[in-house]
C-alpha cells in the first residue's frame, strides 16, 4: 500500500473544497495502474463526499447541511464559536472516508463527479487527508 498525508486549506467558512486534482496527482506517482484509492479525513469535524462541483450542487450541499445542523446552542457538544456542536454531527451524514477505483493509472470517478472535501467547521482553517492506494 502506498500513502501520503497531505495538507487543505479551507478557510474560516464552510466550505466543500475540491480535491479531484490533488488525488490525482497522488495516484500518478503511486505506480500502480489498477487498485483502490482511500481518502481519510482523520477529524472529527469533517468529511468527504463525491458530489459535482461548480454547477451550485456544492453550495447546494452546504445549504442542506445548515438547514439539518443549525449553528445554534441547542447543541450538548458546546466548546469553540457558537453552534460548533454540529460540526461533531457532520461525519456521521458526510462520511470521514471513502474508496473510488483506480483503473489504467486513473480515477474511475464519472464525468461530473469529483472528490470533495466538506468542512464546516470554521474554527480549522487547514485540514489533514490521508490518501492511500490499495494496489490492485
């Protein structure tokens, strides 16, 4: 298996950050062309999602996720800015993990998808991703 940790900014607002290219770019240089590639946010705040991106659908998925986890104090989880408990609820709705297929050396994501990083906590501007590729 060959892994990297690499490093995301996303900033002091939620966001959905786009990280098709930087996987990309790990799947180059791992030298396998078959296998399985893993994405890992190891926090517990964040997720991962295969989503379109830059059509609205990822503004679309914030949007839903503020209406389903309001940043207000009906939150039991209550350190950092107001409201923060409900970034502890997001990876239970917006997995922490997730595999797409690596075949010929390329991700065998469709057309419009993309591998995405969703944040809403505003209290982490720089995220963690573990990129791991199971060699086929």
């Amino acid at each position: 298996m060959y892994s990297e940790e690499i490093e995301v900014r996303t900033g002091e607002r939620e966001t959905v950050r786009d990280i098709t290219g930087e996987c990309r770019r790990f799947v180059e240089g791992a030298g396998s062309p078959d296998g399985l590639l893993h994405v890992f946010v190891p926090h517990a705040t964040a997720g991962v999602a295969i989503i379109e991106t830059g059509a609205g659908s990822d503004g679309d998925l914030l949007t839903q996720l503020r209406e389903l986890l309001p940043a207000d104090d009906r939150w039991s989880h209550r350190h950092g800015s107001p409201g923060h408990g409900r970034d502890h609820v997001l990876p239970a709705l917006v997995a922490p993990s997730m595999s797409v297929p690596v075949l010929g050396g390329a991700l065998a994501l469709g057309t419009w998808q993309s591998v995405c990083l969703v944040d809403t906590n505003t209290d982490n501007p720089t995220r963690k991703v573990r990129l791991s590729l199971l060699a086929g």
